[in-house]
C-alpha cells in the first residue's frame, strides 16, 4: 500500500520500487512514517529494520515525527483499506500458533508488509508468528494509540459543572461528572504505561536502567539491556502488554513472567522493572546464557483483593491465552538455539498458571511461583512440567500464602486447602531473603538469583530452604 502526501507522485506497479516526491523535509519524515507498510524494505536502507525507535529512521534536519502526524498515519490506513485491502485474505481468527504460523509463511513479503500496514493490532496479537514481525506490528499499533490517547487528552471537554447534584436530601455525584472523570483517568493512566513502555524501548544498551527497586549502593552486573520485544499491546479497558527483553525466538532460556492482582497498563512499571531485573540477573549467570524475559501482562487481572481477586474467573479466562502464547514461543522459536522455557508467576499469577494447566497443557520445562494463594491444583505433578521442576517462593511477611489458600488452594476436606508451600504439594521450596509480598524480584537478592539459576538451568546451584 502507498499512502500519497500533497506533493508526491505516484509510480505504477511494475516500475520498481515506488518512490514518494516530498517538497519539504517535513514531508520525507511524515512520508516515512505513513509507509510504514513498506518498511521491511525501505527501512533497511535507514536502519537494517523499522527501527528500535522511529527517531532512529527520521534523521532529516532532527525531525521528529508528532502525535498529530500519527493520527494522520492512522486516517491514512483506514482510507487505504477501503481501496486496496479487499484482495488480502483473512487474518486467521480463534486459529492454533501453528496455523498462524502456516498462514504467514505462506504469504509473500510483500503481503507481510501490507498486513502490518493495513492490519497491525491484528497481525501483533498472532502467537506463533515471529517476534521480530510481532514487534514490527505492535510498535505501529502503539505509536498511533499513543497519539490517539494524548490527542483525546489534549482536547478533553471542560469538567461538567456541578460535580455534585442534589437527589432528594442528598447530594449525589453527577452522572455526566462521573463519565467524564473515569475517561479522563482512564486517558492518563493509559498513557502513563505506554510512557513507561517507550522508556524501556529507549533504555536498551543501559546496565543501569531506571529501577527504584535497587538498594543503596547496589551496582548492577551483566550486560546492557538488550532489544525490546512488543508482542502485543492494547490500551482499551484496564490494558495489556506484552514485552520481551531479548528476541524469545533466538533465545536458549526464556522465562514468561505472569503478574498478578492490580495489574493495568498503568502499573506496568513494576513488572517492567522485575523483567529487566531478572534478564539482568540470568544473563550474568557463568557462560554468558541468552536470554530472554518476557513481561506477560496478556489477561485481565482482578483489580481489588476482595472481592475480585476472591474469584477464579479471571485465572479461568486467562489460563487458556497463556497457554496459546507458551506454544507461540515454541512455535516461531529457531530450531538453532535451545528451547527451555520456564513459566515466573506471582501472587494471583500463579492461579492463572494452574488454572491454564488445569485446562490444558503447559507447554514449559520450569515453573517459578511466588507469593502463591493456591494454584486450583493439589499436586506439583498437576502442572505438566517434569517431575521436580515446579519451584516455590514464600518471603518471610508475604501474607498472601495463608489468607488466600481458602479461596485458591486445593481443597482436600472441610478444612484443608493445598497450596505450593505446603510440603505435601511437592513443589521444592527456594530459598528467599526478601520481606513482603511484593520483592522477590529484588536487584541483588538471594530470591531473584535463584529464579535465575531456574532460568538458565543451574538447578544443583539454586539453594533451598
């Protein structure tokens, strides 16, 4: 597809590559970013690949590309689709990795390149495709969400007056108020996170990234942060994202890590953070292990501890997505490099992990579970990994374990409710020196390092209590 700017002049299919005419330098960057569908093959005379971040790919006179000139990409599409996008077959839907997979291979680059034009927030949510065009996809789908959400923000109508109405002897919050007031928070949250997703985009290289979780004195090792991965985002409702630090597909170990209650895409800093911490940690690890780590934010959490985190419901419907996006990995991941690939869940994470397995298999070789209320399962052997290979995290103060095993443990009797910390689980328990329920992934602590020694394999090395 070929989004035309005033100024520029079409040239027929057959021709050779389709040049744009820009009269201006600020039309060469607004044509960059409007053919975005080409880049796979124009982007590799700017960058080798449609850049880690687009001010990579713009360096006419240190232009930049603004929000408005991604809402225009955006219009620009839809009016595209309308001419051009009927000869394009249909994106699989409700389809195995491996069919997805199936799909696009079959299509020529040329049609690769118009699907993450014309179709990118469909195109980056395939499991099963390869990272690489995932990221492709989800990184157009994020610039133009973000232009659209600081846009709607910008031109937010004024507060509705009153704030308070009267309802019989009471005063009662406008209705029209309210509506406003949860667009408007909705807005800026949104934002937050896809600010704190675009630093990680810009913290690649840095050893020593943003984290407020480091102790005083602390001094990172290993190497900088390598390339981010976006597969899969989406701002609506409370959001999702799903962000790899390394190429899963190239990796010897990857570890998907599954958050729990509260999470949002505004909150996405912390997991953000735990991600880094532990790629950090398993990269250092004796031999120089490749690694990825890989934020899982790809299901609706509950947002409160009672009463929805009370709930199954959101594990049920999470556990299935999960273990789609486990066989993507190994679906897209190259036969070259080893494929060991363990599963971090934390707190209602680790209901989401046994309600996937309850449900069908999980397709990892390791699970790493913290902070757990109970799993929906009984047994270590219940969670399809191999035997001894299901690991358990309880830090001294993390109250979660005892008050929430009621509600997720594995009832055996009137009284009795089996979660991983309890011996006849059969989970083998990790030793920790964090305090609370939500460390364990700090810098430099005994917890995080045995998580990566699960990571990389160094099973004899992971001390136990």
């Amino acid at each position: 597809p070929v989004v035309l700017l005033p100024g520029q002049e079409y040239e027929q299919p057959g021709s050779g590559r389709t040049p744009f005419v820009t009269t201006t330098p600020k039309e060469q960057a607004q044509g960059y970013a409007d053919r975005i569908g080409d880049a796979l093959k124009d982007a590799t005379e700017a960058d080798g690949k449609y850049a880690r971040t687009l001010g990579k790919l713009i360096t006419v006179a240190d232009l930049s590309v603004t929000k408005e000139d991604w809402s225009d990409a955006e219009q620009d599409r839809g009016d595209v689709k309308k001419t051009v996008g009927d000869h394009l077959r249909g994106i699989p839907e409700d389809k195995s990795p491996k069919e997805n997979a199936a799909w696009w291979k079959s299509l020529s680059k040329e049609e690769r390149a118009e699907y993450i034009s014309l179709y990118p927030a469909a195109v980056g949510k395939l499991d099963g495709l390869p990272a690489e065009d995932r990221d492709e996809a989800n990184r157009v789908w994020f610039n133009e969400q973000r232009a659209k959400y600081q846009t709607e923000l910008d031109n937010l109508p004024p507060e509705p007056k009153p704030k308070y109405m009267a309802a019989g002897r009471v005063m009662v919050l406008n209705p029209e108020w309210t509506e406003w007031d949860k667009h408007k928070k909705h807005l800026q949250s949104s934002l937050n996170g896809m600010k704190r997703i675009q630093m990680r985009f810009d913290d690649t290289g840095k050893v020593d990234a943003f984290d407020n979780t480091r102790p005083s004195g602390y001094k990172p090792t290993g190497s900088g942060l390598p390339p981010a991965y976006l597969l899969d985002f989406d701002p609506e409702k409370n959001g999702r994202a799903i962000i790899a630090n390394g190429n899963p597909d190239t990796a010897d170990h990857t570890a998907v890590m599954v958050g729990g209650t509260n999470g949002t895409l505004g909150g996405i800093n912390k997991p953000v953070i735990a991600g880094t911490n532990l790629w950090q940690a398993a990269s250092a690890m004796p031999g120089e292990p490749k690694v990825s780590t890989i934020t899982w934010h790809g299901y609706d959490a509950p947002q409160s501890f009672f009463p929805e985190a009370i709930k199954d419901k959101y594990a049920d419907k999470g556990g299935p997505d999960l273990n789609q996006f486990l066989s993507g990995l190994h679906v897209s991941h190259a036969p070259s490099a080893n494929d060991h690939l363990s599963v971090q869940a934390q707190s209602y994470g680790t209901v989401v992990v046994g309600s996937a397995a309850r449900q069908g298999t999980l397709e990892a070789d390791d699970v790493m579970l913290s902070g757990s209320p109970g799993v929906q399962v009984g047994r270590a052997k219940d969670l399809d990994v191999p035997e001894g290979h299901v690991w358990n995290q309880k830090a001294e103060g993390d109250w979660v374990p005892k008050w929430g095993a009621p509600t997720h443990g594995h009832h055996e009797g009137l009284t009795q409710f089996i979660t991983p910390s309890d011996p006849i689980f059969g989970a083998k328990q990790m030793a920790t020196d964090t305090h609370g329920h939500g460390n364990y992934w700090l810098a430099g602590s005994e917890s995080l390092e045995n998580q990566a020694r699960v990571v990389v394999g160094r099973y004899d090395e992971v001390r136990l209590k």
